[in-house]
C-alpha cells in the first residue's frame, strides 16, 4: 500500500511525505523568498538615498574630471561604489530590527554607508597606485 503526498495527493512510490514535484515546487518558494525584494516599503528610504547619492557622486565625478582634464569620467567607478554601498546598505537592512527604524536613522546609515565605502575605495586606490608606481 502506498502513502499520497501530503501536498497534492497524490500516491508516492517512497518513503518521503511529498512527491518529488511538491518538494521541487517548496524548493522554489524558499529561494524566491530569500531574493532581495527592493519594493519593500521598509527599505524605500534606503533605496532612494542610494540612488540620490549615486547621481551626487555621478556628477561630483563629471565635474572633476573636466576640471583636471578634460578627461572622460569614470562612470564605473562611481558604479562600483555605488554597488559596494547598496551591497553593505541592504545588509544592515536585513536585520529584523533595522527595517522598522526611522526613515531619518535609515538616510543616515546609508549615507554613512555610502561615505565609507567612497573613502575606503579611494584609499585602496591610491595604495595600490603607490605600490604599482
Ligand atoms: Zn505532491
């Protein structure tokens, strides 16, 4: 006698609780709950401060470029950073307690987030220009 899955009723030819497609089916839920969902409302503070600093950043590149000379900005560094940033943001948002903090704390950490990352890269930067040079 055999068992019926407990999901879709089935009869199962094993030993297990749910057939092979049910368990396939659980598998996909699971992952697609553990995406980053950026629609989030708890995280549009968050989203939308990165975005703003990413077009700061953006322009701050243009004009220095063009200042120093008149060279092409390196939009993809001004990327990087920006992804850098969203990578460490969206990580302090991942905590439960973060996501329910004000909008002003939210601002602040992402800025604070995105300011480091912006440091820190220019330091690892001109280190390895020393080292190379
Ligand atoms: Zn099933």
């Amino acid at each position: 006698m055999s068992t019926i899955c407990k999901s879709c009723g089935l009869p199962l030819w094993n030993d297990s609780q749910i057939c092979d497609a049910c368990s396939d089916n659980i598998k996909q839920q699971v992952k697609e709950e553990y995406k980053f969902n950026r629609r989030e409302k708890n995280y549009q503070a968050i989203r939308w401060t990165n975005v703003t600093l990413f077009w700061i950043f953006y322009f701050l590149e243009v004009i220095f470029s063009e200042l120093e000379n008149g060279g092409t900005p390196s939009v993809l560094a001004v990327f990087i950073t920006f992804w850098i940033a969203r990578y460490f943001a969206r990580n302090w948002y991942s905590k439960e307690e973060n996501k329910v903090k004000s909008n002003f704390t939210k601002i602040a950490v992402t800025t604070g987030i995105y300011l480091s990352t912006f440091i820190i890269k220019q330091l690892v930067v001109l280190i390895l220009l020393n080292l190379i040079l």
